[in-house]
C-alpha cells in the first residue's frame, strides 16, 4: 500500500515538473532582467502571487488547454492581465481610484461603436451642409426645389372639389432682393428731426409669373356669385346748435405736498361755484362730524370713497368740473403722497394748467420743498408733462394770520427754484394767498384781511387766461387713462387733438384694432360732437378682448395713425439721482398715460455744459446728477408714440426709479 502511494506521489510530482514555473521565471534568476525588476518595489510581492497561480489546478488547466483557446480569447486574457497589473502598479504608486475612473471611460468609449456607411447623424440633421453633403445625396431628397413662398404657389393648378391632383410644374426661382443697408443712427444727431423719420422702403419684390401647367384639361365648375356686404357708412353727428358762445374747454390739476390742503381746496372751489347743493354738504358735514373729522367735509366732496376719507389722503385722482363766465374747468385732483405719484403723472398727462398748494403753516411749507419733499418733485413733473402754466396758491394763510412776512419768505425761496432750476419763465407763473377752508380769496377777496394783496382771487385769474389753441380740425389723438366695462369697453381720457363724432372709426395703438365709437360722454351727459381738449368718456364697438385696448393706448383716425416702436433716442436731463446711469440700466418711464419697464440700451453723446453741443464719450459711458444726453432706449413691447417735435404730448416722458423721478426727457428718434 505504501508503495503504490509512494508511486502515484512520484507521478504527480513528475507531472507538476512539467508544467511548473520555476521561481527563476518569477525573480529567483541572476540574470540582467530579474536584476532590473528587483528595482521595482512590488516585485517581490507579485512573484509570490504569480508563484501561487501557478501551482493552482486551475493555472495547469488553462496551460494544458492554451492551445485549443482561440486567437481573440488569447487576445482578450492577455488585455484583462495586462489591465490587472497596471493596476497593481497604480495601486502601488496610490493612483488606483484614477487608474480605475479613466478605465471605465475608455471601456465607455470603446463600445460606443462606429457610424456605419450611409448612417446621417443627429447633428447633420438639425445642421445640414456641415460636411455632410454626400449623405443627404442618398436620402433621395430635391436639392434644386424652389423655395416655398406661402400663397405664391403660381404653378400649382387650381383646386377642384373631387378632382385629383395634377403634377405641378417648376415655377422660376424667386427673385431675392437684398434688404437695403441699416446707417448707424448714432451719426444722424446733427441733421433735422424729420430726416430721422423719413426711411427709405424696400423695393417691392417682382412677383414671378405664373405658368400654365402643361395641358391640364381643367374641370368647369360654374363660379359662385358672392354679393358684397355693404359698408355700414359712418353716421356724422349733426351739429347742434348751442344758445351763446362755445366756453373754453380747461383742464386744471391740483397738486402739492401731502396735507397742503388739495382736496379742501377742489370742495371748496365746487362749493363757491355751485357745482355742490346745499343738502350735499349738509350731509357731508353731519358725516364727518360723526367721525371727528369736521374740517375734511369740503374735501369728501371730491373724495369718493372710503379708504381716502377714513385716512384724509387721496389715492387716485378725482374729478370734477365746474364753470366760469368765459370757462368750462374740469378739475384733477392729484394724490400728494409719495407712495401715489405714478397717478399723481397719470392726472397731469391730461391737464393744460397746474395749481401748485402750498401749506403757509410753519415746518409744512419746509417740508414739502425740502429735498425728497413733494411740492419740488411735483413742480418738476408738471414742467416735463408739457404744462407751460402754473398757479401757486399759498394756502392756509388764515393759519398765520395773513402775515405778510410769511408770504414773502415762501415767496423768495419758490420764484428763484421756479424759475432757474425748473424752468418756468416769469409770465408763467403767479403767487396768490388765499385759505381753501374759508374760501377767501377763492372766489370772492377780503382787502380787510390782505391789505398788502390787491391781485384777482383764484377764479377770478382762471377766468381771465387766454384762451388755448386746439387742433381741432386736426388727426385724432386720444390717450387711453382709464378702461372699464359696462354693457361693453369704455375708456376714459382726454382728446388731445382731433374731432370725435358718433359712428366714427378708429384704430387702437398700439394693438392695430380697428374700433367704432358707439358714444360719448362729457361731463356725465351723452354727446355727439367731442372736441380737442376735453376729457371724455367712450363707448368703443369692435373690441373683442382686453388685450385689444389698455391704459396707455391711443385711439387715431384710421387713415393718419400714430407711430409704435419698442425701441426710441431721447435726450435726458438728469434730476436727482446720486448714483450714475450707464448702459443696462433699467428704470420705470411714464409715457403720457402708459406705463413700461425701460432699459437703456445705449449711451449715443452727452452735451457739454459749457457749448451745449453733443459730445460723443471719449471713455466710460454713463450719465450723473446734473447731466444731459442722449439715449437710446429698449421698451419690452411696442408703445404708441410720436415725435416731441411733431407731437409734445406724446413726445415727452419721466423715468422714475425706486419711488423717484430721476430724469425727464422727449423723444427725438423713433426706431421702427
């Protein structure tokens, strides 16, 4: 027994003999390259793991069977081995995460596999004509078709009900017309307004003949005999006849410091003219007293609701009317209060005059015409609005006893501002003392209590102003303040130019809605004729949603519109403003009764102080406090507009930025 078992161990080790890697094949070895490989530090460790295998029945297996693995299999163990021991030696010199990462990729890449012959990739697709010109060939596609052209299909034969459909036959090539250059406008500023204007049209494509299809025997389908509708013709509203003289149609606004006394003053001008009955005060007085409010009767005659007569502030304008012997007023009661200026611009777009109150107690007047104080930047907005007229009521006069030393010093510190720092000239503004609460020297004067004032009262100087120029004959301009709907779309705001009848049609700007006015109401009473210069309610026909009108649009006569553009040149003057405006600067414009986020797309010149002559910059690009010039601003939709030139109304604009107005300025180009 133990010598069978002495033989089969004698047989088996001859066997391993064989097939056995000696350790001189693993660094057992003197010769030059085990002496090389002794250099490497895991060395000695591989040879121990390799030394291992090999005495495995698996390693004897893979060697007794090596030769019958084919060609690609040796191929792909010698690339897993190679693999494994670079990463070892990655492992050894601690970049084992990196080695392993960059294998992955490229395994990653290795089986993405290739782009066979004829295969069109995504990117040829959506980019045809980037080298793959010779693969849209085999796709069977007409590259010499002629461009599609939407209604212009000249060679196709005409639609038959139930025919079929013929062949149609290739019409020539369209005729491409370049568009005419685009001259950089920043070089335009030294020729007149009107070049900036006028703008060369593009020739009017030929449009190519058609041809007739060959031999095409046609269907004959007796025509349809189609009767046009006829035009509803525009009803002309009669003039009628009116007992004694047209009275002159005057927008006033009233505007001043918060708790000046606008809105005591509005009440009590209603109240001297007639415009309240007596049983309306009554009333207002018995309410308020109840409230503790006694002295705010006369202003809940212009205030209406609750909130401004709970906090004795106007939020939103007011409006009423009332009449002189030569004059017809309507009255635009302004809020005061910083938070409302953006209403306060709204009421001023529409008025021809401004009456500036100011409180004569002392610290209200101070307060008001201090930096920041509502009375400078009100003035300020009813100068940029175009307003060439300005009353200063010294209210509140019957507070200091009618000093006469009080009335000189708001005196001396409002006509130099006035005059130098707005703007005003001298005929265009009046100083009168008068008490909105008493209502002395409102209408009627008291010499007893002002001897040193022996000026008109307030009424008195309204009525004897000079009559103002409308364009009555002229286009119609209408600009949308307010819009509401009652039994259909009513907008409210003033004519600017223009003559309105019933029946008449228009076309909304900017949205292009051509509407019909089915009425018109001035004052609260239904009109037919509606004349420049008043403040009017209409009744439009044709509006199918909200979108087609909105506050800040403008009716025009169908056949003379106005412009629209998102983008426009103006020049600016500075205010108030501490930090500077450069390109990107974003702010809010008020563009006669629109409203719309600017940017200030580019910095075209500034005027120097000294020459008063457009300078282009020569370094940094921006604008500060006290500085004039040119920009040009970017609107994020088209808003009607029209030249200051050739339209002042709507040529004139306010930016204002984080509750104040920092610029002023008018349009002097209109980029279409």
């Amino acid at each position: 027994m133990d010598d069978k078992l002495a033989e089969y161990r004698r047989k088996k080790a001859k066997q391993f003999e064989k097939t056995k890697l000696t350790s001189s094949s693993f660094g057992s070895g003197s010769s030059r390259s085990s002496s090389f490989f002794n250099y490497l530090p895991f060395y000695p460790l591989l040879c121990k793991i390799l030394n291992h295998l090999a005495s495995t029945d698996s390693a004897q297996y893979i060697a007794h069977n090596w030769r019958k693995v084919p060609l690609f299999g040796r191929v792909n163990v010698l690339y897993w081995v190679l693999w494994a021991l670079g990463y070892l030696i990655a492992l050894e010199i601690e970049f084992g995460i990196v080695y392993l990462t960059s294998s992955m990729i490229g395994l990653i890449f290795l089986n993405l596999g290739t782009k066979k012959e004829g295969d069109i990739s995504a990117y040829s697709v959506f980019n045809p004509g980037v080298g793959m010109s010779d693969q849209f060939s085999k796709l069977n596609l007409n590259p010499n078709a002629f461009e599609f052209v939407p209604g212009r299909n000249t060679s196709a034969p005409a639609f038959v009900p139930g025919a079929s459909f013929g062949a149609p036959t290739p019409g020539p090539a369209p005729v491409k017309v370049e568009p005419p250059k685009e001259e950089d406008p920043e070089d335009d500023w030294d020729k007149p307004a009107e070049e900036h204007v006028k703008e060369e049209s593009p020739a009017p494509v030929p449009e190519p003949e058609p041809e007739k299809p060959k031999k095409a025997e046609p269907v004959k389908v007796a025509p349809k005999v189609v009767t046009p509708e006829p035009e509803e013709p525009e009803e002309e509203a009669e003039e009628a006849e009116e007992d004694g003289p047209v009275k002159d149609y005057v927008n006033v606004v009233f505007i001043g410091h918060v708790d000046a006394g606008k809105s005591t003053m509005s009440g009590q001008i209603l109240k001297l003219t007639g415009m309240v009955d007596s049983r309306t005060l009554e009333k207002y007085e018995r309410e308020s007293k109840e409230k503790n409010r006694e002295s705010w009767a006369l202003s809940w005659c212009i205030d209406t609701n609750d909130e401004e007569r709970d906090k004795g502030k106007t939020v939103e304008y007011g409006k009423a009317f009332f009449e002189t012997e030569k004059k017809h007023f309507t009255i635009l009661d302004a809020p005061g209060h910083k938070s409302f200026v953006p209403s306060m611009i709204e009421g001023a777009s529409q008025a021809d005059f401004a009456i500036l109150i100011i409180s004569a107690r002392k610290g209200e007047f101070e307060a008001g015409f201090e930096k920041g104080g509502q009375t400078r930047e009100h003035a300020m907005l009813v100068k940029t609005q175009g307003i060439k007229r300005l009353i200063i009521a010294i209210n509140k006069m019957d507070d200091t006893n009618w000093d006469i030393n009080r009335y000189n010093e708001i005196l001396e510190k409002m006509k130099p501002w006035l005059l130098k720092q707005v703007g005003f000239k001298k005929e265009q503004i009046h100083f009168i003392p008068l008490s909105g609460f008493s209502g002395v020297n409102v209408k009627d004067s008291d010499i007893s209590k002002h001897p040193w004032y022996k000026g008109p009262s307030l009424l008195d100087y309204l009525n004897d102003l000079p009559a103002i120029e409308r364009q009555t004959t002229g286009q119609v301009r209408f600009c949308v303040a307010q819009k509401y709907k009652d039994m259909g779309h009513v907008v409210m705001g003033k004519l600017e130019t223009g003559r309105l009848t019933k029946g008449k049609k228009l076309v909304v700007q900017p949205s292009g809605r051509k509407v019909k006015v089915s009425s018109m109401e001035f004052e609260d009473n239904l009109v037919a004729i509606g004349i420049a210069g008043q403040n009017l309610k209409i009744r439009l026909e044709g509006i199918e949603n909200d979108d087609d009108v909105r506050k800040g649009y403008v009716l025009c006569d169908a056949a003379n519109v106005c412009k629209r553009s998102a983008c426009f040149d103006g020049r600016v003057q500075i205010a108030e403003y501490k930090s500077i405006i450069s390109e990107g600067f974003t702010a809010v414009i008020h563009l006669h009764t629109a409203v719309e986020e600017v940017t200030v797309e580019r910095l075209l010149g500034k005027f120097n102080r000294k020459t008063k002559k457009l300078e282009k910059f020569s370094g940094a690009r921006f604008l500060k406090q006290g500085d004039q010039g040119v920009v040009r601003f970017r609107l994020p939709c088209q808003v009607a507009m029209e030249l200051a030139d050739n339209f002042p109304s709507m040529g004139r604009f306010t930016l204002r930025d984080e509750g104040k107005t920092i610029a002023m300025g008018v349009i002097k180009k209109i980029i279409e």
